[in-house]
C-alpha cells in the first residue's frame, strides 16, 4: 500500500472514530434533555431569521428538516448516508429527465421513484453498506436512462430498471460472501473447545445431529473424575426431566424444566465439560435440536459503539440457537472502573436476558465464573438472579483426582509413569493443596501443564542421555522429570519452599527462651485450628477461626518470632499457602497525600497475601497529634479492615506494639476490636531468660561463655531487671547487644596479644570471658 493510501485509510478511520465518539456523546444525553435542545435549537432558528428578515414560513420546514436529519443521523447514520443520496438522485432525475423525457411524461416520476425503490432493497441486502448499493445502482441508471432517452422515454426508463436490479443482484451476491467470512471467522474465535486434553474441531452442525440415549449422556457424566456434587446436583436435573415427561405422558400438567444455570468455581474444574454433558442430556430428553455448545466471553457480545452490542449478541444468540450457549468469566459483561458504569456490558446483558426469555424453549443460556465475582455479577440485575436462578457448585480437586486427571491426560499422549513417581506425584499435589494453591494453579489444568512439562523434561533426558533409546525411554516419565516440571511451574509463588510440619513448627516455639504464657496461648491456639480442619473433613459444623491478632507487650519479647511461628503453623494446617512473613510499620502504610494511603495499604496487603502481615508499632496509624486528626491513618485502617475481611482466608495480620498504646488504638474503632478480638500477651523476660537467651545466641555464633561470665551475666541482668529498666533496653535485644559487644571485646583482646607476639588457642579464640562481659556493660552504660 503507498503511503497516501496509508494516509487516506487513517483519516477514513479517525473521522469514524471521531463520529462514533459525537455519537456515544449525544446518546449519554437523556432523551428528555435531547428534545428540549432541539426546541430551543428550532426557537433559536426562527429568531434569527426574524432578524434577519427571512421568510419564517420557508425557514420553519427547512429547520424542522435538519433537524430531524440531524437526530436520524445520530440515531441510523447509513439511513441517513442513503436518504442524502435519494434526495440528490430525485433533485437530479427531476431536472435532467424534465428535459430529456417529452413534457408531461409520466417516466419523469418513475425516474424520481427509482431511488427509493433501489433505496428500500439495498436496505434489505445486509452485510454491504445500504447507501453504496443505493449509488452504485443507481448512477448506472441514470447513464443509461440518459443514453436511451432519444429512443423512447420507456425504453429508456425500464432500462435504467433493470440496470439497477441487476446491480442489487451483484451486491446480494457479495453479502453472502461478506456473510459467509464473517461467520468463518467468528466461528474460528468463538468455537466449542475441549476442556481436558487436545483441542477438538468445532462439530459440523450442518449435517444431522448425532443420535444420544440419555444413558450415554450421562455416561460421560459419570466418566469425569471427581465432581461428586456437580454430578448429583445433574442427576437431579436429569431425574426432574424425566419426572415431568412422565407426568405429561399421564396428562397432568407440569412445570418446564430449568433451562438457564450457573457455573460457579475455581478455574480448571469441569464447568466447560460439564455444559457439554448438559447439553447432550438435554438433547437426548428431546429438550434441544442440537448437543453442540458455542462457547463465547465478553468480546463476543459486546461491540465497539451503543448499538452494535445489540447485534452481536443477538447473532451469537442465534449461532447457538437449538443448543447451549456458554460464556465464561460472565461477570467481565459488568466491567465498571473509575465510578462509570459499563453500558456496553449492560447492553449486553439486557439482550441477553430477553433472549434467554423469548428461546427459552430453544436454548440454554449457561453463565460461568468464580463464585465471588459472579454473585457480584448476579445481583447486579434482579432480572439475571430471577432467569439464571440454578447454581451448580464446581469444587476445587483433590490430590488424588488430580493424579488420575494426571494419567488420563498420560494415557491421550500415549505417555506413561511408574507407581514411584505417581506416589511422588501424590505427595506434591498434596503440597499445593495443603497450602492452598490448587485453585490458583488452575485444577485440571495445572495437571495438563504439568505432563506436557514432564514430557518435555523427558524427552531433553532421553536425548542427552546419547544412544538408541527404547521405546519404553521414549514414553515413560520418570521421578525426577515430573519433580523438575513441577518445581518450574510453581516457580512463580514466591517463597515456595518446603513448607515445615505443625510439630517442627512447635517445636522451634518451645526452644525459645521464655514466653511460657505466649507458648501456651499459641499452642492452644495450634489445637483450635487442627480441631477445626479435622471437623471441616469430617463435613461437621465448624465455627470461624481467629485469623487476625494483636500482640502486646515491651520491644525486644519476640512478637516478630513468634509471627513467623504462628505463619508456619497456618501454612502447615493448609491454612495459608506459604509461611512468610511481611513486615511493616506506618511509612509501609501511609502515603503523602489522600487516596494514595489506600492504593500504598492494599499494594502492602497483595504483597503479604498467602502469607502473614505483621505491622509493628500499629498504634502509630493513629496519631492523635495531628491537629483535625489522622486522615492518612484513618484511611490506612480502613483499607486494612476491609481486606482484613475481605482476604480472611488468604492473610492472617497480626498488629504489634506497647500494650497501653495498643489499647487505646483498638478502642478509636470499633471493627478494629471485633476483627482483631485474640490477644496475645508478651511478658518482660526475667534474668534467667535473658540469660538464655545470651547463651543461644552464643552457641549459634560457635562462641561460649565461661563460668565466671556467665555469672557476670546473671548479675547483670538481675540488676536491670530489678531496677526495671529491662523494658526500656529491649529484653532480648539487650541480650544480643551484650553478646556481640562481648565478643567484639573478646575479638580486639586477642588482635592485641597477638600483636605483642602472643598465640590464641581454639578455646580462647570461642570464648567470651567475665572480663569481655564488663567491659561490654561498662561501653553499653556509656561508661
């Protein structure tokens, strides 16, 4: 294409833009308003032209016809291209015929006449643009009118007749040629796909359909792994069916089935396989002319301007017309941001509700998506709860039902793995389910993900490895291939390391110093959590777990230890997908002016999510010193309650800090104190603690201290514990602060007899003496 065609394209394209922007402009303005503008534009005209002496009788008409031109404009602008070239045409024969046609002849108005007729069936040949076929037809006509007319006006007018069929006849040809690509190319985008394994060709629904008992529909059914709730909740369906057809045999009258429904669940679970079931269910009871479904998402009902979402929906509605109709992630039809609502979407779906009503006896109209988004969706428009009234639960799969779904995707590549690596298999899928990331990861298509990965992994093996591989080489997926594919897939999450037991996790609690009512408090808590998920197996009654809490108490106790603790003990139980822990403190939260303070907290919480948010200090989000009070905090904790609530099974967030100040921070609100209700109480280490801990900390460095040190050391912090000064030098902290001064005095004690010529033994060199140990406190004091 030269570069002037580019550029006349562009600008073709920009003017449409810009006219479908005037458009979507003038039809946000309410009709109302629209009919006043045009009386005032109507009075507004007249009052010129009173000024400026026109004819009023001439000027009304003329003014009435533009704006009427105007608002069908707006409203069908190829209407309106069409009537522009109907008036040209009619100004056009009735000057030129009146001098070619004898006076008086009555072939003048037939010429006139031709426009419209041309005009009426070019608006009836559709996929071509009206106002191009009404021209093309008719500037052939008038040529040949005008050539014919010193022959006879009639020759010469049915001439141009027939020269303007003859073009609608080219241009019908077209439209189907149009028609048909169009319909190819849709049929490409919107196609019925297979939910597990390799993709199918789209069945060809212009032969007869296939014939289906209902016993083998719901075969397949029954084939699927998993999906016990889903396949009962079908029965049922399937049972109703036949209830009523059985009950219509007897000549009682009955209800019409369910014939729209819900698919709520996680991604990867079946719902694309099970509306495929459906439909052959249905087809099989007679309740559909076709088992074929047209899947289809947001792109396929919605159009590029206010009208043309109408159109398309109605012609995906019509595809699917004697089947099902499938549209997944259905909630993105309500895609409303930044306070606006989406008129596209709901144009969408108020179409789509009156088709569901109208073809009801023709169609199954099934919408899928996540749960949460999809009530959302639901309660949107009284008029989808209503006509969508059927949910069909879709649950995530268990690690077993992964590993078979596993094998039968194996056994459709021809590929296979020994009981070994299924048992290994097993063990990881159990991981993901424990930390709760199958959903994430997709279900069924994880496991999809994985055997070609596995696969793939295989083959590089088998390839490397050199020689003439068997056949059992070439098909058989070994341990460490699946371990690789898998560790390559979850890369991804971050923090994805082995995640500990709840006894390995316990066990790193009780072998800190101290905290023996922290111990117990979380210990208890540990048996709530693994009671509460053994009743949750056991389909029992299970009451909401605290996931949120408020650690209280001086610095330097180990709130932010025992928050790693509490994060492995969740992660352990499964109920949380990774162990981390991320802290913060007001700046984390806070931004620099308003409205950036909640993007900052929820862009914190994203981060933490699946893991522990601990934020320390918390009472410094709100700070009574501000004069008006602490807007920035304020909204902080607003936006940490609501995800508090609304990722409650997805984050725990502990909130830290003084045990006075952390009172009267719950108290400035009250979701603060409903939402963060369990307390953990951390007390002041005493000297034995404090001494322990010191001795730890020693031993993880390789050092020890002597045993006049260590008696240094216990009259050291039994003098700050009895003066109560311990709380203000940080308990443990101070601990660890004495050990490192210690042992950097023991470090420059023997760099300076060495440089006097002294030798260093191994046990001089990992021994911290009482001397070391006073001069520490001696430097520490500012002595």
């Amino acid at each position: 294409m030269r570069e002037s065609d580019r550029a006349q394209a562009a600008g073709r394209a920009a003017t449409r833009d810009l006219f479908e922007k005037v458009r979507l402009r003038y039809f946000q303005i309410p009709p109302a308003v629209r009919r006043v503008l045009y009386a005032v534009t109507l009075v507004a005209a007249m009052g010129v032209g009173a000024a400026l002496g026109w004819d009023l009788i001439k000027t009304f008409p003329i003014v009435l016809v533009l704006l009427a031109f105007v608002a069908l404009t707006m409203r069908y602008p190829r209407a309106a291209a069409t009537a522009l070239v109907v008036v040209g045409w009619g100004a056009l024969a009735l000057w030129a015929f009146s001098g070619l046609f004898p006076p008086g002849a009555g072939t003048v108005h037939l010429m006139v006449g031709l426009g419209l007729a041309v005009a009426a069936a070019a608006h009836l040949i559709r996929w071509v643009t009206p106002w191009v076929s009404t021209l093309i037809s008719l500037a052939p006509a008038g040529v040949l009118a005008a050539a014919l007319s010193p022959v006879s006006d009639g020759t010469a007018t049915w001439a141009a007749y027939a020269v303007a069929a003859a073009v609608l006849v080219h241009r019908f040809v077209l439209a189907r040629r149009a028609r048909a690509a169009s319909v190819a190319a849709e049929e490409q985008k919107v196609r019925v796909r297979a939910r597990e394994g390799r993709p199918e060709s789209p069945p060809d629904k212009t032969g007869a359909p296939p014939q289906i008992s209902v016993e083998e529909a719901l075969g397949e059914l029954e084939s699927m792994i998993g999906l016990a709730p889903v396949k009962e909740q079908v029965r049922s369906i399937a049972a109703s069916i036949e209830a009523s057809r059985l009950r219509a045999e007897a000549g009682y009258t009955t209800e019409r089935p369910t014939r729209h429904f819900v698919f709520v669940g996680p991604p990867g679970t079946g719902k694309t396989s099970v509306a495929r079931a459906l439909a052959k269910i249905f087809y099989a009871f007679g309740l559909l002319e076709t088992p074929y479904v047209v899947e289809a998402q947001r792109a396929d009902l919605v159009g590029e301007f206010l009208g043309a979402t109408a159109i398309k929906t109605n012609e995906l509605v019509d595809r699917a017309l004697g089947g099902v109709l499938f549209i997944d992630e259905a909630y993105a039809l309500m895609n409303s941001s930044d306070g606006q609502p989406d008129r596209f979407g709901a144009e969408a779906v108020q179409t789509l509700l009156k088709r569901a009503e109208d073809d009801r006896d023709r169609l199954i109209i099934i919408l899928a998506g996540y749960e949460q988004e999809m009530g959302t969706f639901l309660s949107s428009n009284p008029g989808l709860a209503s006509r969508f009234a059927t949910r069909v639960r879709f649950p995530g799969y268990s690690p077993a039902e992964l590993v078979d779904v596993t094998e039968l995707l194996q056994r459709r590549r021809g590929d296979q793995m020994g009981s070994e690596t299924r048992r290994v298999l097993l063990g990881l899928f159990d991981d993901v389910h424990r930390r709760g990331l199958v959903d994430e990861l997709g279900n069924a298509r994880f496991a999809r993900s994985l055997v070609e990965a596995a696969a793939q992994a295989r083959d590089v093996r088998v390839v490397g490895a050199g020689g003439t591989p068997t056949t059992q080489d070439l098909v058989t997926t070994t341990t460490p291939d699946v371990t690789k594919a898998f560790e390559e897939l979850t890369a991804r999450f971050r923090g994805y390391v082995a995640t500990p037991t709840l006894e390995e996790a316990l066990a790193d609690l009780d072998q800190m110093a101290g905290l023996a009512p922290v111990k117990r408090q979380v210990h208890a808590i540990a048996a709530q959590l693994q009671v509460a998920r053994m009743r949750q197996e056991r389909g029992l009654p299970t009451p909401q777990q605290m996931r949120h809490f408020v650690f209280a108490g001086p610095p330097g106790t180990g709130k932010t230890t025992v928050a790693r603790v509490l994060g492995r003990i969740f992660a352990a139980l499964g109920l949380l997908a990774r162990p981390d822990v991320v802290e913060a403190h007001r700046a984390d939260l806070v931004g620099q002016h308003l409205g950036a303070t909640a993007i900052k907290t929820n862009e914190l919480v994203d981060r933490a999510l699946g893991g522990v948010l601990f934020i320390d200090e918390a009472y410094s989000l709100v700070n009574p010193g501000y004069q008006g009070g602490d807007a920035f905090g304020a909204e902080a904790v607003q936006t940490l309650l609501k995800r508090a609530e609304d990722d409650r099974d997805r984050l725990v967030i502990v909130l830290a800090g003084y045990e006075r100040e952390m009172d009267s921070f719950l108290a400035t609100n009250p979701g603060l104190a409903s939402r963060f209700s369990q307390r953990v109480a951390f007390p002041s280490y005493s000297p034995q603690e404090l001494s322990r801990i010191a001795v730890l900390l020693a031993e993880k460095s390789g050092d020890t201290f002597d045993d006049e040190a260590l008696r240094r050391l216990d009259e050291v912090f039994t003098w700050v514990c009895d003066d109560r000064l311990i709380d203000g030098l940080g308990n443990g902290r101070f601990a660890r602060s004495l050990f490192e001064r210690a042992a950097m005095r023991r470090d420059v004690r023997l760099a300076a007899h060495a440089q006097r010529g002294g030798s260093a033994s191994s046990a001089d060199l990992t021994t911290i003496t009482s001397e070391d140990v006073r001069t520490a406190v001696d430097e520490l004091s500012g002595r």
